[in-house]
C-alpha cells in the first residue's frame, strides 16, 4: 500500500499589505530619535519628504537624510535612533512611485562610493536587524516596515505560482526574501515550485529552511506544519526506494522524528498518524506500529477508508495479521469494492487460514478484476485450506479438484489485466494498469469500465478500447473520468 502523502503547501500563504504608523513607540520600546543632531537632522528631513507637495522635492530630503546618518557614523553615539531612522528613510524611498529597488549610491544619499549600487530592500532589513539586535524590544515597532514590502512581493510570488509562472514565482519568493530573510513563507513558496519543477532535493531543502524559520512563532504554525508532514513523507519515499544502509536508516529516522512533532503540535490528526505508522514499520519498531494503530482498531469511524488501508498494511507488514484484518475489515466497510485493499485482505485472510472471511473477499475482488490472474491463484489457495482441513474423503476430493480448476485459470487467463494505478485527482478517477495477450493471435477487446462509490453504485462508465496486441505481447491503458463520488472501479471481463 502507498500512503496519501501530499497536502496542499501554500495554503493560507496570501497577506494583507499593512501601512507603517511611522511614529508609534509599541510596549516596553523607546528609541531617541532627537538627539544628536544628525539623527534629528535626519528625522526633520524624513518629516519634509512625507510632508512635501512636489513629488521632486522628495528625493532631495531622503537624500539628505541618507548623508547625515552615514557619511560619519563613529561620531553618532545612538546606534538605536541611527538605525531606526534609516529603516524610516529607506521605507519612503520605496514608497514612492515606480520605485526602484537597485539605485545608485550617489544618488540614495551617499557620499562615499557613490558610483556604486544599493539594495533598498536588503539595505532596509539590515537596519532593521541591525535596530532589533540592539534593543529586541523594538521587533514589534520595526515588523510593519517588513511587512507593508514583503507582503507586496510575496503575493506577487504567489500569484505568479497559482498561474503556473513558476520562475516569476521563484524570483518574487526570492526577492521576498531580501527584506525579510527570517520570514519562513518565502521558502514555502518555493518548496512548491520546486516540487512543480521536480527538483526534490532543493524542495526538501526549502522545506527545512521553513521549519528552523518558523521557530515557535505562532503566526507560523500552519506552514511549519505542511512542511513537517510533506518533509516526512518525501524521506519515506526515499527511505523505500533505498536499499538497506545507513543513509535508509537516517531518512526513516528523520521522518519518524519529524512525525512525532507534528502529531505533538496537532494531536490526532490521522494523516500524520498513518505516516508515522509508515515511519515506524520501515524502522522495525513493531511495539510502536501497534501503539500507533491502536486507536484506529478502537475508534475506526475517526478514519477514512485510505487510512484505515494504510494501517492495515503496516499491521500486516510487521506480523499483527489479526489486527491487519480487522483494520482491512473496517476499511471495507467504508470502501468495498477498493480492489487493493480486498488483494491485501485476501492475503492477510489466507496466512490466518480464515476460509469462511477470505471466500466473500476473493469472489469479490474477481468481480473487480475479473482478469486478473493472481486472483485466481488465491481462490486456488483458499480451497487448498480448505482441503487441507477436510476430513470427509469426498469432500476432501471436491476441495482439490477445485484447486486444480482454480490454478488452470489462472494460467489460462488471457488477456491478463495489471492494474497499477487507481486513484482519486481532485475530482477525477484515475484507472492504469497493462494488458498482456497470451494467446496464439493479435487480439483487440473493449473494457466495459465502471467507477463506483462507497455504496458501490455506479457514477460513471467508459468503454476503453484495448488493443490491437500482438500475440505474446502487451499494451498500457489509461482513463481518467471526472466523477467526485468515485472511490473504487470494476470492468466486466475480457474474452
């Protein structure tokens, strides 16, 4: 079984553009901002330029403000009111129209290097840093001058990501980052377009970034929490796709670590649950898997069909075939016809040697797919426990000569049907799988396909047409129907 592994990772991400209230001192912080006279000379002129009536005035004074505060910082002995009104200047000169975010020195303000460039927005967070470093106080008093310009470039990032420009979004997501490098969204952004552009290493990395950024800021739970649980299950995959060693070890680790603080900071969320249930059988820690699973045998009805499945798996997978079964029975009951599941539950029915629950449950999985081979092969198996535990003599010979008409079945399916995919996407369905022709001619046939819902009513149909295959060989089909209620599927069967 595959875990549903991916949430939506931008959720919540849009920001509202907030005005600076350019005076107001906020709690317990204070900043002199009137003496010396180079950072009062410097506010007079930050007053002038928000003051003045002829747009051209305005660069004159922020122009002016830049010289006073930094052609001699040694000589000003308040390195708080310093910086403080260098986030002001640098906040009005963005705030003009058309402004630019590259300027040359000379013309910011700056008398040294003046043929040289500057940053205004890298320029502006570094005051800021600067100004919270040296009274942690003021973080609240400087957060508007951030925000009013972050926001602005990160809703474009985001904008740019929702219509799929997805280098205009990484441009904007990392521009963002330029005036707030201790901002996790940014880096949220990007592990979305990273995932879009399948590059997982740098996603995993931006993922990371967001949650070491996110600390124990409230205001960023939710994305720490997307990154949490999409980081784990990118390190599962990749755990399952290793062969075994220490670098499997590690990822599954991690995984299992990063679960565990999810699940802490949103107790009972049954995605993260069954992830973790994942983590946990990948690392041999059968006492855990069943710790895990336990709340799902008590409370099923807290559970969707899929996770239900997924803890059933695990079960299975670490040797808790009873409690596999009972999960794989609960699961059933919200989805019956998942063809997966009744595979896995056949199996699970047949190691416990339970004839009279694995017979309803292989007859069905052959109305689901009825081409399938190894189906017959476990319908086979079924009447080879029961004849093993016969004792009447005639009965005895009817269990074993239904074993032998089950396993000529089996080798004499054709075409044979493989289905590898059948899954929901948003609103659509989802059928894969490969055709194989046996037989001694090329051969075309027509699968009558059905998609069903919970109740195992039928939403929606589709005729697929499969073939011309040679004999000896093979073909792939793929459907995919918009049907929101459709959960499962069946085909009549190919002749």
């Amino acid at each position: 079984m595959t875990a549903r592994v991916w949430r939506g990772v931008v959720g919540a991400l849009a920001l509202s553009v907030g005005v600076p209230m350019l005076g107001q001192a906020q709690g317990a912080c204070e900043i002199n901002d009137s003496s010396p006279y180079q950072i009062n000379g410097a506010k007079q002129y930050v007053i002038a330029a928000a003051a003045a009536r002829r747009a051209d005035e305005v660069p004159k004074h922020l122009q002016n403000a830049i010289r006073v505060l930094t052609d001699d910082p040694s000589k000003i002995k308040n390195e708080a009111g310093r910086q403080w009104m260098l986030v002001r200047t640098y906040a009005q000169w963005l705030q003009r129209e058309n402004a630019m975010l590259i300027m040359r020195r000379g013309d910011v303000g700056f008398t040294q290097n003046p043929a040289g460039t500057h940053n205004l927005l890298l320029a502006l967070d570094s005051a800021a840093t600067t100004l919270e470093t040296v009274l942690p106080q003021c973080r609240e008093k400087v957060r508007p001058y951030r925000a009013q310009f972050f926001s602005e470039i990160l809703n474009k990032s985001i904008a740019a990501m929702g219509a799929e420009q997805n280098d205009s979004a990484a441009y904007f997501a990392n521009l963002s980052l330029q005036v707030s490098g201790s901002d996790p969204r940014p880096w949220n952004v990007l592990s979305a377009v990273f995932q879009k552009q399948n590059k997982m290493d740098s996603a995993m990395i931006a993922m990371e970034k967001v949650i070491v950024l996110s600390g124990s800021d409230t205001l960023y739970t939710k994305v720490k929490q997307q990154s949490r649980y999409n980081l784990a299950v990118m390190k599962l995959t990749r755990a399952e796709a290793e062969g075994a060693g220490a670098t499997k070890d590690a990822e599954i680790a991690a995984a299992r670590g990063l679960l565990e603080q999810y699940l802490k900071d949103t107790p009972g969320d049954a995605n993260a649950a069954q992830a973790l249930g994942r983590a946990v059988r990948l690392s041999g820690d059968t006492a855990a898997v069943t710790a895990i699973f336990a709340d799902m045998l008590a409370a099923p009805d807290k559970f969707t069909a899929d996770q239900l499945f997924e803890a059933a798996s695990n079960a299975a997978a670490s040797g808790h075939d009873t409690d596999a079964a009972t999960l794989f029975a609960n699961g059933l009951a919200k989805n019956p016809y998942h063809r997966l599941a009744l595979l896995n539950y056949a199996n699970v029915l047949f190691s416990l040697k339970d004839t009279d629950r694995m017979a309803p449950v292989v007859t069905r999985l052959l109305t689901v797919d009825p081409n399938f081979d190894r189906a017959y092969r476990l319908m086979a198996g079924l009447w080879q426990l029961r004849a093993r535990a016969e004792s009447d003599a005639a009965k005895k010979k009817v269990a074993n000569d239904s074993v032998l008409f089950y396993l000529d079945k089996q080798s004499k399916t054709t075409p044979r049907v493989d289905v590898t995919v059948a899954q929901r996407t948003g609103n659509a369905f989802v059928v894969q799988g490969t055709v194989s022709h046996d037989g001694t001619a090329t051969a075309s046939w027509t699968m009558k396909l059905e998609l069903l819902d919970v109740a195992g009513a039928v939403v929606a149909t589709k005729d697929v047409v499969i073939g011309p295959v040679d004999a000896g060989g093979n073909t792939t089909f793929s459907v995919k129907l918009e049907a929101p209620k459709a959960v499962a599927f069946r085909y009549a069967p190919l002749k």
